[in-house]
C-alpha cells in the first residue's frame, strides 16, 4: 500500500513529510518552494480561520484588505525592517509578456520605475495607509486584522513550516499611547494562547523574544512557543508592540484630546499556515493524522458494512436517525456508504486522516443492538449500545479533546530540564532534546555562541517567569531569571 | 461637510467614485492601480463571501489553495490563454533586496532562472497539479474552489470596477465526460444568477459570450449580465467550458471504466470583488449607498435622541428589549449612541453608508410609545408603536430588498431597446444609452467594427433567446436571433 508513512522514530522528518503529502493536507508545487494546500488540508485550515476570526471580531477588531505589492521605497523608511527582510524579498520588476519568434519574454519597454516587493509582512504599506486614516484621537484606537498571503523567499523549505508562499493573518493597530498598545499586544497574545490550548489541544507557554530573535522592527515580540513530539520548539504566534517606529517612518501623527499632536503608537500580531505543521507535530503518529474534535472537518466518520442492498436499506435506516441527532447538536459526520472500497480499506483511510471517531455498524450489530466505536487518539474500540450513541460519541468527542492535551502536555513536562551548567546544557541537547530551562546573562552575544555551539536558542522569556538568583551557563555572569533554550523549526 | 458627493445626474463616474471613497468602501493605494479595501467595504464582501461559499458546498465543492506565482513557460502551454493573458502579467525576476551605498537595490546576484508571474488566473498552475491528482474515472470529478487574489496589469483603473490586483474566487473542475463539463458550467452560472438576483438583489441576463469576447481558452463562456443605472452593462460572473484544451495542454489523462485513457474535460468560474461595484452602482443614490439588506453588514442602526444619562438609560432599556429580539432572528444591528457626534450627523453618516433600516427614538418617543423608523431606499419616515416593532422591522427589510429588485428590474426594461437598422442602433446608443437588443450576422468581423463605430459591444447571446428571422443591422445577413448591444464597464 502506498500509503505507509515512515515511522517517526526511523526518521521524524520524513515521518512528518509522508504523514502530510498522504492525508492529503498540502502538496509541493511546480514552484520552488510554493505549496499547494489539498481540500483536506484546506479544510482544517478554514476552521482554524473561521474560530480565529471571530475572536478578533470578538475583541473588537475589524478585516480589511490592502495591496500585495510594496513599492521598494517603503521598505527603506524603517532600517531594522528592510535589514529583517531584504534577503527574502520576491521582486517584480516588469508588467508585461511579450510573445517573439524565439518564445514568450518579458517585454524589455514594460519595466516598471519603481519595482515592487511582494509583501512578506504588511506593516510598511499599511502604515503607509494609516496615514489618511488617523487625524485625530478620536480615530484611534484602530483595530484592523487582514487575511492574505505573504512570500519570503526561503531557500530550504518543508510544507506548512517554512514555504515561499504562506497564508496567514496580520493584525495591525493604531493607538493613542504607548500603554494601550502594549495591553493589546497581550491581549492577541491571549488570544492565541486560548486558539491553541482550546482548539488545537496545544499547550504552549507565552514569553517575550530577546532583542536578536525580535520582529525586524518591534520593541518586544511577545510569542507562543510549543513543544512538538520530537522535543523540538515550534514558535505557534507572535505579537509585536512596535512603539512608535512605523508612526515614525510614515510620519502618522494624530491630535491628543489636549489638541497637541503625536506619533501613533502601533502593534502587529500574526498567525500562519505554520499552525498547520504544528497540529500535525502535536499529535499525529504513525498510522496518520491525529486531529483534535475542535478542528476535524469530520469529527466521526461512520462506515456500514453489508452485503447487498438489503442489509445496506436497514443500516441506512438506524444511521439516518443518529445522523439526525448529530445535525442538530453539531457533531460534523460523514457517512460513507460509497462501494469503491472495502471497509478495511476506509478503516485505514480514516485513521490515516485523523477522524476521531469512527462506527462501524454491520448486520450482526444491528442484531444485537450495538455498534462497533473506535477511538483514534487511543486506537482502541469498544461495541456500544445504538441506543444513546449519539451522547456517548459527545462525551467522547470531549474526552479526546482533554486526552489530546494532556498528552501533549505530559511530553512537555517530561522533556524539559533544568540545566545549571554549559556541560549538562550541551548533554541534555545532545541526548534528550526538549526545552533547557537555564540562566542566561542578557547579551546577544552569549545567545549567539550558544547557537552557533549547539544549535539551540532562546525561545522564549517566559512571562511571569520565576526570578531566582544564578550564573549564566555560558559566561557564568549574574542572572535572575531562566530562560527557555531549544532547538526549533 | 467634506462628505457631499457628486450627484450623479452631473458626472454619474465621479458620483461613483465618491460614494466609494466617502462611504468607507475603499481607497486608493500607494501602489499604482492597486486598491486598499476598507473595514466597511470589507465586511460587505465577506457576506458575499460567506453566502458563496455557502452555495459552492452545497454543489458539492471543496477549497483548496495554489501558488501565487505561475513559471512563465506554463503561460506559453495554452496559446490562447497567453495570448490573452501576457499583456497584463506582473513578473517576479529577483529573490532579493540589497542595501549598498547607494541605497536598497535589487540584487542582481539573486535573478530567477525562470521568470514567475503572478497569477491572473490560475488554469495552468491548476491543471498542472491535477496531473498528479488524477489517474482514474474514481478520481472525477474534481470539483474545486479557490479564494484568491489576482493581477492584473491594467493602465487605466477604477476602485473594484478595474483594479490591477482584485480578490475573487476561481473554480477549476475536472470531468470525465464533454457533457459533465457542460452541465457544471451552466450549473455554476445558475450559483451566480441566484446569488445575484436573491442577495444582491440585481437582476441579471443569462447568455452565452460571442467567440471575440470568450476567456482566453475556453470552448464557451457563460456569463451573468447586469444593467448599471446609467445604462451601461456589468458583466458580474463568467463560467468557462474549457474543453480539453488545458487537459491536453498539461497532459492530464484519465482511465476511464472501459480502462481507456482519456483527456479531461474541464471548467472554470469566477466573481470578484467587481461585484462590488456592481452592487454600489445597482442600488445607490445621490445620498450615499443603497444596500440590499440581506448583504448589509448592519440591516437596522438604532439612534437615542437624549438629553442627560437619565433618558439615555430609559432608552437604553427599551432599545435592550428590542436587540434581544432582533439577536434571537439574526437580524444585524447597530446601536449607536455614542456621543461623539449630533444625531444630525449620525443621520446623514448611516444613510451614507445604505444602512436600510433607521430607528430613532428619543424621549419624547418613549412618552407616546412609538418610534421613528427611517427606511434608506425610498427615504421614507413614519412612526411606529415599540410594542411589535421587531416584526415591523423585519417585514420591511424583506419589503426593501423586493422593491430593490423591482427597481433595477424596471430601469432595465426602461432603457432596453429594440433596434431594426444600424441608424436606429446608433441613435439609441447615443441618446438613450441602455441596451440594445438587434440582429447580427455571427460574425467577428462585424461585431469588430459596430465596436469600433459605437463604443458598444456584444454582451451576451442570451440563453432560451427568442428565435426569430431578422438581418445584420451592420451587414445586412440573415440573422436568427437578436443579440444584447452595450457600452459596458
């Protein structure tokens, strides 16, 4: 079968790649480093969307939509940003093909003045737009969330992870002072924080980033980081308080209550595709997807095995009545009663896909008045009465959901360490992997010969950090407080 | 008041324009061409989102996502898509920026070994992948939906009308057989006949486009066309059968039940955000927008008239009652009582804005009972008793929505005419503007040069046309039916 995934303890990599071209979430495109998100795929994806969306709106914030294109000129106006993303920057050039005898060309007499950068973030161009939009106090705070897809050239890319083309969502806001913008930095923070444990059974612990690891342009990142089974970190959100660099930039000034006029102080905070990678790293293993009830497209996939038309008529019937109960409260479903394949082959299907319950009901349960229930977190079955079945699968469907983070849970716990010295810092990396809680001395210098030393860097400050007297591992200075050293994707 | 637009009687382009800009629908952008669409015009096109989306599921289709950029060797695989496309294509040709002495440059190192283009429509990128998606009969048909931006490269532009980048959806579906195919295009054209007529409340004409007007590789294009209030047609959604042209073109083959390989057969269909324009143009009057209220992102604004927190609050508690109601039947609602600004002013901002329904109620009010209900399209006013007003509202909103209809489809039957010479055609088009229903001979030539004399062009052959004997009203041939003339946008 074609459809075996490599084991994850073989080779995690792989495992993850097979696991995401075979489920069919995403495949590689004919262009270098540009995915193509499968219906599958794209349909976890909407849901993810769809419960982000309304917490924004839920928070006050409004969708809007501005121009896939830069001009090169806006990047230079803020110097951390365009040293952030000069390297990665897809750029047009000309706006024309031409056909010749010797094939289709860019037409030479069709390039532009200025050239334009795809955008790989949008703070220029939409502070460029804020600009007209803010006059007065009265205009603030403004709270904008856009939709849309971002390019950052990347040369080594891995599906979901790290791709040219990504979709994502950038919120952008515009407020009256420098504390209203830092409590709605955090606020967003919250809320990815909630997005995840709540929705992806994802547990992730909320720090700052230091100065090298911040967004080309912030005053502080503030991030989500979550552990994925192979004990390495993945950075699930980020929300940045931008002061008032970008105000500065594009001069955007708006008059206080007072009548005196100010820089606008700014926020930006953003979610991706990435979340994708990080669900199926969360939870998956080697049979396929995992998928939490929250965010299945299906969350129960019932399967009738018969024989003739017959037996198929009366399992139709007793399926149609649960079916009606699962519309009514909400449970997502798929019946499928299809006859390309045999069950065996839609058992292996559905595992592969994540689905977190499956029934089967044949002719000997419908006898007996029970059906056949299996659980794919646990990959364990039990027959259950078809009387009450539509209950049961709910409280299942909770249970897998808690189940699902506890799991994820407990893997983090076990795989994060203390380390007091640089020698057991670089065993633990080198033997267990996870996250090394231990003293750092502020500078990026340290963090710098710590990466380079053992490829691991600072994830995360956490926030409300315990503060405790100690030495840098590293350079053995003073430091208050630990802070979370891992290896990434 | 900065907010006075140009009546349309005056220069109905500059009316246009102003209410788009003035009623927060959209902007211009610093990127030549390319539009910003704003929080308020956003929302509009996210129920029209939501409701086609809706519609495509419910015919059984599913969302997916390709890559924004298209190698350009796949343009020159279909030779009437490139003939079509390559005039208008945005190139990517550089991976990256570099900052130099002289300031940020594009780095000449970092040039693409093949040019990228950014996607004005997605065929060859899409046909591409499904190569790999289909093998066999069991794989068709592949019914997909894409919401996406797009670009393309256009020198004279209007805010939604004509933009250089524009959001829209794109369906690519793969079939086993000609008649499929057909069957699908015309199904999707009936989507966007129903979600034209039933949400936007725009009556439109089903037909098919004359061969000089077909998308550039496609066998027939369908197409919706509405009448604008200054006579002048709107194309508002095209459906594509394609033959097997990208089938052949990107090798896509399946084997079908008898284990025959055989090329696809295929279809394509889209809206964008041009609907926008259309909806604005269809309803809207010198005072603003006129929406329908099934699209508008608030159907009623609640307005307290006070003096002092003591009625504020008395309002307050009445208008509670009503919002629960309005909650419970998913009306959508505004209550503004803010005190930033004049009721005065509130009045003129919410009818700006095609809100349909206005509710005022002040203290006074409250003594009698009643309340002033304001209705946008007819701009109307009358008291209404409080008891029972939550029906009266929502008879009315369906009450709007009708007559809104009712009104585009009399100014259509208004300004359509028949013409039976070339004197007559020409004369109308002069004078009255509006459609022309007249003879033509079928063929390019002809259609070519009326375009050229008149400015009008041959909208659509319309669906169940009447049959009947007539000469070219250009060259005088024998002619079965009559075809639709119009200057259009």
């Amino acid at each position: 079968m074609s459809k075996v995934i490599t084991p994850k303890e073989q080779d995690y990599s792989q495992w993850y790649n097979d696991l995401v071209i075979k489920a069919g979430l995403a495949d590689h495109s004919a262009v270098k480093g540009c995915m193509v998100i499968k219906p599958y795929g794209y349909a976890i994806w909407e849901r993810m969307q769809a419960v982000l969306d309304g917490m924004f709106k839920a928070t006050g914030h409004s969708n809007a939509y501005f121009p896939l294109f830069i001009p090169k000129s806006f990047f230079a106006k803020e110097a951390a940003h365009v040293d952030g993303f000069a390297k990665e920057c897809a750029v047009v050039t000309h706006y024309r093909l031409k056909n010749t005898p010797e094939g289709l060309i860019v037409d030479p007499d069709a390039k532009l003045d200025e050239e334009l950068i795809v955008r790989p973030t949008s703070e220029t161009i939409i502070w460029n737009t804020y600009k007209g939009w803010i006059q007065s106090y009265r205009d603030l705070p403004l709270l904008i969330n856009q939709w849309a897809n971002v390019v950052r050239w990347e040369m080594r890319t891995r599906l979901f992870l790290r791709t040219a083309e990504f979709l994502w969502q950038e919120g952008h806001t515009a407020h009256a002072t420098q504390q209203e913008a830092i409590v709605e930095a955090e606020k967003m923070l919250d809320v990815y924080t909630e997005f995840a444990e709540k929705w992806m059974s994802m547990p992730v612990i909320k720090g700052t980033k230091t100065a090298s690891e911040r967004f080309a342009g912030a005053l502080e990142t503030y991030c989500i980081e979550a552990m994925m089974q192979d004990g390495k970190a993945l950075q699930a959100g980020t929300s940045h308080f931008l002061g008032q660099n970008f105000a500065k930039a594009f001069d955007v000034k708006f008059l206080n209550k007072e009548g005196k006029s100010e820089h606008v102080w700014a926020t930006s905070w953003g979610v991706s595709t990435r979340l994708m990678g990080a669900l199926v790293m969360t939870h998956s293993d080697n049979e396929g997807l995992v998928l939490p009830p929250q965010l299945a497209p299906q969350q129960v996939v019932i399967i009738p095995i018969y024989k003739g038309d017959e037996q198929l008529a009366q399992i139709n019937e007793v399926v149609s009545k649960i079916t009606k109960t699962f519309d009514a409260d909400g449970v997502r479903y798929k019946y499928d009663s299809t006859d390309h394949h045999s069950p065996g082959w839609k058992f292996a299907e559905y595992e592969l896909k994540g689905v977190p319950i499956r029934l089967a009901i044949g002719a000997r349960d419908l006898e007996k008045g029970t059906i056949e229930v299996h659980r794919r977190d646990t990959r364990t079955k039990q027959f259950v009465p078809i009387e009450g079945i539509e209950k049961f699968v709910k409280n299942m469907l909770d249970e897998i959901s808690t189940n699902l983070y506890k799991k994820a849970e407990e893997l983090r716990t076990n795989n994060s360490h203390k380390a007091n010295t640089y020698e057991e810092f670089k065993e633990i990396l080198d033997k267990k992997s996870g996250f090394v809680w231990a003293h750092w001395d502020g500078t990026s210098e340290t963090e710098e010969k710590i990466k380079d030393d053992t490829k691991a860097t600072i994830r995360c400050i956490p926030l409300n950090n315990t503060q405790e007297e100690g030495k840098c591992i590293y350079s053995g200075k003073p430091s208050k407080q630990r802070v979370i050293f891992a290896k990434a994707y």
